[in-house]
C-alpha cells in the first residue's frame, strides 16, 4: 500500500553537499569529495556482484543492515525481496529509503527482472519523493540488453529463455513485466516523470544513461560499472595495434562497438615510405581531447594487410623491414599521443610492444597483475600499460584490459 504523500520527504537537489569531503574513508586519494550512495538489493548475490563495481573503481563499500548510519562511500542493503509479495517487497523497501539522504540511491535490479523491479523501484521514489527514476537492467558482458522497450538475452527474447518460468506474466515488456506505469525512450535526455526505461545495449549506452542527472537509478551490475565510470571520469585509453590476427581484429570491433572507441588505420603506405604520421596524430588528438578511447591499427582489415604486403614487395622489402617499418611508424605515433593524459596504453603484438618500448626510451618495466592469461599489466616507467600478444584474449579482452585501466587510474 503506497504511504501517505504527506509522510514523504521533500525531492532534494541532486548532488547536494550534505557531507564533508570523506578523505579519511579512502587514504589513497586525500581532498577529494566524494558522493555517497545508497544501494539496495533485493538478493545477496546481486548485492556483492553489484558492490564489486565500486569496489574496482576504488569506493569504500560496505554492506550493511544500516545504511543511514555508515561512513562508508557506497553502502549496500540486501533486503531478501525477491520472492516476496509486491505489497511486502513495496514496504520493505519503502521503509529504507525513507531514512536514505544519501546523493545517489541505486535499485540493484536482477538483470533477467526476476522479483519485484517496479514496486521497489516505485517504493523508492515515494519514499524520497523524488520525480524521476532511470531503469535498465542491460549488463553487457551477459548480453541482457533492451530494445524497444523489451528484454533480451543476447538475440533471444526473455519469454524464449528459461528465466520467464519466474515471471508473474508471459512477456518480455519491460512495462509490464514492472507491473507499474513506465515511459520507453531511446535518449535519457527525453525522461519523463516516473520510471523511464532507456534502450540500452552496450557499455557506451549506459555510460550516456548515467551522465543525466538522476538522483534515482535501478539497474544491473552492467549500469552501476558505467555510474563508476561517470563519476570517476577517467582520461581515455590508448590502444596500439600491430598484430595481424584475426583474435586481435574482433577484439578491436568490439572495443569499438561496446565502448565507443575511436579507429583510426595507420597509413601503411606513409610508414613504409618512412613518412611522418601527421594525418593519424592529428585524428588521435582530437578524439582524445573529447574523452574518447583512441584505437590505432596497422592491420584493419584482411584487405589493408594484403595491400600493405602487396606493396612492400613492390618496395623489394623483407618481412623483417616490412615488420620494423610498420612498428616503427606505430611507435612513433604512441610517443606523440602519450603527451596527452590518459589513463594508460595497451600495446598488442610482441613487435610493437618492443618497438613502443625502445622509441620511448623506457627503462624500467615493472610487472603489476593480469586481466587475464596471458594479459599482464605493467608499469613502463611511470606509464600504465597492458601488453597481448595478437593471438591471446577472448572477443571482450580489449574491453577488459581498457576497463582495468580505467578503474585503476587515479
């Protein structure tokens, strides 16, 4: 039952300094203010997976049973909802964020919309009296995505999966699956009043999700990664490809297709002439500028690849000197664009990373972690960097290594 309207709290500014800077939370990154945020779970499991986001972006997290009383930057509530009535999950949700003042409060939702999403979601914005709720349960990794309004795995509609057997309806609406009233657009700058769902499939969508300025949001673990990145905005990544496999080429698509990464081709023609680069460092530098992940690649595609041998033969050039003028040319391009912030380097293929290296003049390569097998993150004198040999990695492994980078930048 929904609570009387005048029990609610007034809606309250976004963002508003209602806290101190919480430097002696986090000793790591002193005088810098940080917002406090509110999660609620309605499962365990869901709680950790979604408090690890934050965690990787360097929060202070906590789970805990009082989250109106903790320090910490990022709190997390398992309320143990998910099989519960729509009337007890309301209540029980209700009755937390009643006493939440915190500057985000973020609905972890499952990301299939098992259990109550709408009368928690709802409970929310009642008992804050906020106006506006951003919802998407998209989790990219996983593949749930939302199209239309409706909810996928992968290509594969959530009514033709075996998680529709714990829905109340047989649907993949997501308005209906909420069982409240809900707004569908495609561009979080066009919500309404009310829970909107925004279309969302990859990370770069709801990274733009999570740049509008809500106070409300419910979703996945998929849309708290992207708050993560929001509100750390790191520098961008620079990734420099000189390996000709066929793992590394869809690895780079993805990386373009799920973050919005910039491809720019080397022009193989200019590095076997030995011929400065001013054409890619100047395209690097200005999508740099505007925050985006650059991409640089001898080897786009299967036809460039031909082409460039093609004409290196003509050149009476061997594989080494085609290997070494192509290298060189990519190192060359690095040492320009690392005048530029970022938030570090990945270098894929042994001969570029090689190259990269001796045209820096670097002197110490100190070994830090691993995204993955084979992925090893390292510290080029005072640049991070992540190296990959061309054929190694799964299709999401430059994601991944741009992401650790991210979350690692301080």
């Amino acid at each position: 039952m929904k609570p009387n309207q005048t029990q609610l709290n007034p809606a309250r500014k976004l963002f508003s300094p209602k806290y101190p800077p919480v430097d002696t939370i986090n000793t790591q990154t002193p005088n810098i203010h940080r917002m406090r945020i509110a999660v609620i779970a309605d499962d365990l499991t869901g709680a950790l997976d979604t408090g690890v986001q934050f965690t990787q972006w360097g929060y202070q997290t906590q789970l805990t049973d009082h989250p109106e009383t903790s320090i910490a930057e990022v709190t997390i509530t398992n309320t143990d909802t998910r099989n519960k009535t729509p009337t007890e999950a309301y209540q029980t949700v209700y009755n937390i964020a009643k006493q939440l003042t915190h500057d985000i409060i973020y609905k972890k939702l499952d990301s299939t919309l098992r259990g109550n999403p709408g009368p928690e979601t709802q409970a929310i914005l009642d008992a804050t009296g906020e106006t506006t709720a951003i919802l998407t349960p998209t989790y990219p990794p996983t593949g749930r995505r939302v199209h239309n309004g409706h909810l996928y795995i992968h290509d594969t509609p959530i009514t033709e999966t075996e998680y529709i057997n714990e829905y109340r309806h047989r649907t993949s609406y997501i308005p209906e699956i909420l069982e409240t009233q809900a707004h569908i657009t495609k561009n979080p700058e066009n919500i309404k009043p009310g829970i909107n769902i925004i279309d969302t499939t990859t990370e770069k969508d709801l990274i733009e999700t999570t740049r509008h300025n809500t106070r409300i949001l419910a979703g996945s673990a998929g849309l708290a990664d992207a708050l993560c990145q929001t509100l750390r905005n790191p520098p961008p990544v620079i990734t420099i490809i000189g390996s000709m496999r066929i793992q590394t080429r869809n690895q780079t698509t993805q990386l373009e297709t799920r973050l919005g990464a910039t491809i720019i081709p080397l022009d193989t023609t200019k590095a076997l002439n030995r011929t400065p680069q001013y054409d890619a460092i100047h395209a690097a530098e200005t999508a740099l500028k505007t925050g985006q992940d650059v991409v640089i690649t001898s080897t786009p595609s299967t036809e460039i690849i031909e082409q460039t041998k093609t004409k290196a033969q003509r050149m009476s050039l061997t594989p080494e000197e085609l290997e070494k003028r192509v290298t060189a040319a990519l190192a060359e391009i690095t040492e320009n664009l690392l005048k530029h912030k970022t938030s570090g380097l990945i270098l894929t293929g042994g001969a570029t990373a090689l190259a990269v290296t001796e045209r820096l003049a670097i002197k110490n390569i100190e070994i830090l972690d691993e995204v993955e097998p084979g992925v090893p993150v390292l510290r080029l004198d005072q640049t991070s960097a992540i190296t990959k040999a061309g054929g190694f990695g799964q299709p999401d492994t430059l994601i991944r290594a741009t992401k650790y980078l991210k979350r690692k930048h301080r």
